[in-house]
C-alpha cells in the first residue's frame, strides 16, 4: 500500500509535470515518426531561448513547436513572412541541431517606410506596391509607431536588421533571404513551409491560392495567428491531415492539393 507521503510526492510530480513539461527530461525523439507524434512530444523539447535573442511576436511555445519542426521534420523548408527574422533563428537553429542539411528559404517583402499609410486614425495598411489600393495587412497605430516604424525607415530597413540577427545568432550560413512578395516566387513545392501572412480574413483569401503552388501531399504548413475562425477558411483551401496546435501556430499535414 502507498504511504501518504508516497501519494504526496506522485501527486507534486503529477501536478509539476502538467504544468512545466520541460522536468519531466528531455522525451524519446527516436518515437517521432509522424506529425501528430511531434506535436505530442513538442511541448516537452528543451531549447534554449537566449540562443535567439531577436524581437519578435513568438510567444515560447510558438518557438519551441517551429524549433522541434525544423529539428524532426524534413526539408526543403520556405519560410514567409520573417520580419527580423525571431522564428528564422528559431527554425534555422533546428536545422543546425537536426545535423541533417536542409534547404531553407526566408521570402521577405521587405516594406520601407512608403508601403505602409494609415487605413483609419487608429490603423495603418501595409501596400505593395505603395500605390496599390488593397491593404495586404493591418496593424495598430500604436504598434506601427513602437516596433515597426523604427525599423522600416532605417536606412537598413528590414533586410539589413534580418541579415544582421541571422549573422549574429550564427545561422547566416543556414538560410537564404530571398526579397519579395511570395506570390512572385517561382512555383516549387516544399516539404515544410511557416506563414505569417495569413493573419485574418483578408490575408488568408488573398495568400492561400498562392500558397498551395509551395506544398504538395505529405507537405507541412505551419501558420502563425491562427484562430479557429481562420482554421475555418483554410479548409476552404487546403485540404489537412493530422496537426497540432500550439498557441496561436496551427501545424498541418496536406493531404490532398
Ligand atoms: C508578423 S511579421 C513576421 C514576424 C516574424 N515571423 C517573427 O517571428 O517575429 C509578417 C511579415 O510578413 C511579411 N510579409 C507580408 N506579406 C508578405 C508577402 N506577400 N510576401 C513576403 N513577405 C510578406 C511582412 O513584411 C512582415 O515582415
């Protein structure tokens, strides 16, 4: 028969391992053998954050879902959307620890200050091309003055502080910048592809035809704001299989294009 403090301590274990799965050590990655396995045992993949000491809109377990992606998960990887490149470190710093060598292309459009003009007194658009009239995303005013703003109108803009992080953190030699709208690229699909340009509504029905020419059957596509509504229109588009989620990333499999 248990001894109370016996139950005391299962009971502790119990509850520490709910609610901080990092203790629980690190989980056997040789299981991993499908989507649904990796987004079981992702929560519990260690990794350490200061290795990606760049400003972001990842919360951590965002971070540690894209890191144990590009770890298990197999290549060619396309990443859209990467900003300062916060998830381009996170997914180039799994490749590296994969040991495997893995394709990695980052599209960035690469906004300077012209492509972005307010939308209402509370919000501004981002166009491109500047005088196109059909907004390709909408943030905060307040958000646009704090962390974009600063950054679009250095004479590195966007690009140079991307390539700078990428350097910095030590994994230039893992991805390639490509500069540009995504929809210009070349059709060619990949194994792997990150969107952070399917924020809402507008993003998704303007983004997805164009998406489905990068994936194939078997193909992974992780997206990062998704709320249920958005789940809701990307089945309008694309066809998933197993997935996972982790905050706001929604991780599925494409079964069918
Ligand atoms: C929310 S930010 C990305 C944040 C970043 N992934 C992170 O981890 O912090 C969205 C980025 O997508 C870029 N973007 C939006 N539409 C795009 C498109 N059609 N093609 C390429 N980049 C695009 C924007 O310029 C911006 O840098």
């Amino acid at each position: 028969m248990n001894s109370p403090l016996t139950n005391l301590v299962r009971s502790v274990r119990k509850t520490v391992r709910r609610f901080w799965p990092g203790l629980q050590g690190p989980p056997d990655y040789s299981r991993i053998r499908s989507l649904a396995e990796l987004g079981r045992l992702q929560p519990r993949v260690q990794f350490d954050f200061t290795r990606a000491p760049v400003p972001g809109w990842l919360t951590p377990a965002e971070q540690r879902a894209l890191y144990s992606l590009a770890r298990w998960a197999p290549g060619p990887f396309l990443e859209i959307g990467p900003w300062l490149g916060l998830s381009t470190v996170t997914l180039a710093l799994g490749i590296a620890d994969s040991g495997e060598k893995k394709d990695f292309v980052t599209r960035e459009i690469n906004p300077t200050s012209a492509n972005f003009r307010p939308i209402d007194a509370e919000h501004i658009g981002l166009y491109s091309p500047p005088e196109s009239t059909e907004s390709m995303g909408v943030c905060s005013r307040e958000s646009f003055e704090r962390d974009i703003e600063p950054v679009v109108s250095d004479p590195g803009g966007v690009a140079g502080h991307l390539k700078e992080n990428l350097a910095r953190c030590g994994v230039a030699e893992r991805v390639r910048v490509s500069l540009g709208d995504f929809r210009e690229l070349e059709a060619q699909p990949y194994r792997f592809v990150f969107s952070d340009a399917l924020h809402d509504e507008l993003e998704i029905r303007r983004n997805s035809p164009h998406l489905r020419r990068f994936l194939s059957v078997g193909s992974i596509l992780a997206c990062h704001d998704t709320t249920d509504a958005n789940v809701k229109l990307l089945n309008e588009y694309f066809r998933f299989g197993e997935y996972f989620r982790a905050d706001s990333l929604f991780v599925a499999e494409i079964v069918k294009i």
